[in-house]
C-alpha cells in the first residue's frame, strides 16, 4: 500500500499540510524542530493509533485546539489497483474517530491492516537493547498483519491470563476453579506459542541474508524462548509445576506473556558485541526482513519511515541501507537535516523532496 496523498491537520506543530506523495521516495530535510520527525510522527499514527515519540495524546494537538486530523489516500500495489481512503481524528479527552472509504470504523484494526508500517530512528535500537517486550511486540505486528487467526488467539491467551491473575490476587484460585482456567490458558497459550514458532522460523533465513548484507563480519543466531521450556513439557505441565510459586508472587510466571526472541553475535548477546551503529544495522536488517515477509504473504509493501537516515553511520553504510530500501519496493519516507547527505543516494529512483521550516512544509 502506498499514500498518495497526506493531509495533516493540527498535529504537533502543524496547522495543515496537503501533500502528493511520491510512489517511492519521499525526502523531509530541514533544521532540528523543525518538524521532520513530526511528519513521520504523522504516518505511523495511521498505522498504529499512536505516536512512536511520547504516549500523551494531548501532545499531539496542536495548542489551543480540541483534536488532530490526519487523512490519506492510499492505492495498492497489486495488478488492478485498489483506492482507499481513510480518515484518523484523535481529541484531547482521548475520544477517537475513523473512518475508512467513508464508513466509520468501530476498531482501529481496520485502519491499521490498511497502512503496514516499519520504523527506523536512531531509539530503534531499543527493540534489540530493550527489554523482551519489545521483541515480542515485533513478532506480534508480523503475525497481526500476515496471520488472520492470530489476533484472536492472542486477545483469548490475554483475557485468561487475566482471569487466573485476578483469582491469585485474591487467594481464589482453588475455590474459583483454578484448575479449568489453567486449562483454558493453556490450550490458548499453545496456540500462541505455535504461531510465533513458525513466524520466526519462516524469517530466520532472510535474517541471515540480510545481516550478511549490513554486517558480513558477524555470525548471527536467533533463538526463540516461548515463556516456558517447550521442548520440554506442556504450557500446562509448566502452570502446575509453577502454581505455589505463583500464588506466592500473585501473578503467572510462565507462558507466552514471557516469551524472548534472543538475538546474538558470534554466540554474544547482540547487545553486548555491537555498537551503537551496528546496532541501527541489525534493526534495519530486522525491519527490511519483517516488510519482505509481510509483502510474500500479502502481495502488498510496507511502508517504511527513516528518522534521520546518516545518524550514527557512514557513508558507505547510508548506502548500503538506502540501496536496500530502494531494492525493498516499498514506499520510503526519509527524513535528514541536510538533504545534500541522501538525495545523491537516490538519483536513479523516483523521489520528492519537501522541506520543513517552523511547522510549515
């Protein structure tokens, strides 16, 4: 899916843009608050509902106003090309209203299948120096867009997992049917666990190919910890077997809620063998890996935003990850201080330029 089109409406410092994208590549360029990453800011809340900058929606809105407006025309990439247009207004109070080709929309889910959309910015870093959440977070975005029965089987696993927390905070666990609920978490638990199982496996390959690429010097392992020891027993097995510890810490220890993706380098965890720029490759590796996955499944790109694209690597390594997105076939947007640094990298591709000043582009 591509934008065609992009009209933003009191966002940040925005008081109203109306713009043609560029089917490829589309460079931001211009001084530091200027807001650039404001405009990035602005895509990835059609496609995820919420900002990659700060959980305050009333940040968002521009002062002295009661909401932001973001609306987009999109066209598909397949042979006989879908349009779709769609609609994402978020107040102050929190109240929401979208709208996709006209028809309000109850979930944002709709929107969000809509407009598949992968980040890079200098704090990406964090999925691999993170915590384990941010890497379940990636699997999940994967298998949200590419597995239909996904979603369902993760909202069931969250809502028992709930259920039995809420019986050990209140000491209920036996006399409220402990035992049945395990079993349910269990069977939902399994599911779960089964699905990230063949996501991962399903991109272990092009990770290889794709750290080759970014960083030849290193030999990369991925491991997948579901949240118990699989191999070994059931997720049901692993309840009971952790029962009196939990009713002790009045929470459910194991299970997919749990699980880690564990990512290292020449058998040292990622974290501790590469630098900061290093780093940046690997999750641009990781991101490039998820779009190409996501486009074999669904026939359609991603859309990736690039905060600050030459922070933290050099020239031949920009390079290297400008030839890489252009050779995704996705739809880019890139942002960088000084466009002299990124626009010779795409000479030979279709782009746009827009230059941002004072929240006026």
């Amino acid at each position: 899916m591509r934008f065609e089109r992009l009209n933003i409406e009191h966002f940040r410092n925005f008081s109203g843009a109306q713009l043609e994208m560029a089917p490829q590549v589309n460079i931001i360029c211009g001084p530091n608050g200027s807001g650039k990453t404001s405009f990035l800011e602005a895509v990835y809340c059609l496609g995820f509902g919420r900002s990659f900058r700060t959980h305050q929606i009333r940040q968002l809105v521009k002062d002295e106003q009661d909401a932001f407006t973001l609306f987009a025309q999109l066209q598909s990439d397949s042979d006989e090309p879908e349009t779709h247009k769609i609609g994402y207004r978020r107040f102050r109070n929190g109240d929401t209203q979208i709208k996709v080709d006209g028809d309000k929309a109850a979930k944002f889910a709709s929107l969000a299948r809509l407009v598949p959309v992968q980040l890079i910015t200098p704090e990406s870093v964090e999925l691999i120096t993170g915590g384990p959440k941010l890497r379940r977070q990636f699997m999940d975005w994967g298998l949200f867009h590419v597995e239909q029965s996904f979603h369902s089987a993760w909202s069931g696993y969250v809502r028992l997992l709930k259920q039995r927390n809420s019986l050990l905070r209140q000491g209920q666990y036996e006399k409220q049917g402990g035992a049945y609920w395990d079993e349910q978490l269990a069977a939902s638990g399994e599911l779960v666990a089964a699905f990230r199982q063949s996501y991962v496996e399903g991109l272990n390959a092009l990770l290889n190919e794709y750290c080759h690429r970014f960083l030849p010097q290193y030999d990369f392992k991925f491991k997948l910890n579901h949240g118990w020891l699989r191999e070994e027993h059931s997720l049901q097995q692993a309840l009971q077997q952790r029962l009196e510890q939990d009713k002790k810490q009045l929470f459910t220890g194991v299970g997919p809620h749990k699980a880690e993706w564990q990512i290292k380098a020449d058998g040292v965890d990622a974290r501790e063998r590469l630098s900061r720029g290093q780093l940046k490759l690997l999750v641009s590796a990781l991101r490039l890996v998820q779009g190409r996955d996501y486009q074999s499944h669904r026939g359609q790109a991603c859309v990736f935003l690039v905060d600050d694209l030459p922070a933290e690597l050099d020239e031949f390594n920009q390079r290297e990850l400008c030839n890489a997105l252009i050779d995704s076939g996705s739809q880019v947007f890139i942002t960088a201080i000084d466009e002299k640094k990124i626009t010779p990298h795409f000479s030979d591709t279709d782009n746009r330029l827009f230059h941002v000043e004072h929240g006026t582009i």
